[in-house]
C-alpha cells in the first residue's frame, strides 16, 4: 500500500510543475513588456523635461538659439528648428520607434 501511494507523488509533482511553467511562460513576456513601457515612459519624460527647459533658457536669453542637439549623460537628442518658429527634438525609444516633439517658441 505505501508503494502506490509514493508512486502517485510523482505526477502531481509533475503536475504542479507543468502548473508553473505555464504560468511563467504567460507572465514573463507581459512582465518585460510592462517593464519595457515603464522605461519609455520615464526616457519620455526625460527628454520633455529637457526640450521645455532648454525652451524657458532660450526665452529668458540663456541659451543659444538655433543648437542642432542637445546632449545628457552621454545621449545626442538632435533638434529641428523649422519656420514659423517651429523646434523640435527626436529620440529613439526602447521599442525603437522615432519619437518627434514640438514646440513653438513665442518670442
């Protein structure tokens, strides 16, 4: 009687295993796809924080206008500078799509 009781242990240990790789197979890739975004999301806000400070600096006479990019901890962020007043800067996010934001500068 013992012997079929320890026989019976192994497929339900099987069992939960197979129980969790599933699980993990169907979390992991939403897990990295939401830590991805989180990534994007603080990028985005890094380059806004520096576009619209870089923005005030040229509207208080700090800063010189007409710069091709802006640069931060070893990152290039190009800027356009187009008529009407137009400037705008481009980055690459974590999903590697191009990102364009634009602003006008009101003199």
């Amino acid at each position: 009687m013992q012997l079929n009781c320890k026989g019976f242990m192994l497929p339900d240990y099987l069992l939960s295993f197979m129980i969790w790789i599933l699980i993990a197979l169907i979390w992991m890739p939403i897990y990295v796809h939401v830590l991805k975004q989180l990534q994007d999301s603080e990028e985005g806000k890094l380059v806004n924080e520096l576009f619209y400070h870089y923005l005030m600096e040229v509207k208080l006479g700090e800063a010189e206008e007409g710069i091709s990019s802006i640069e931060q901890a070893g990152t290039s962020y190009p800027m356009f500078w187009e008529k009407d007043n137009t400037v705008c800067i481009q980055y690459k996010n974590v999903f590697e799509e191009t990102i364009r934001i634009c602003d006008v500068l009101i003199e």
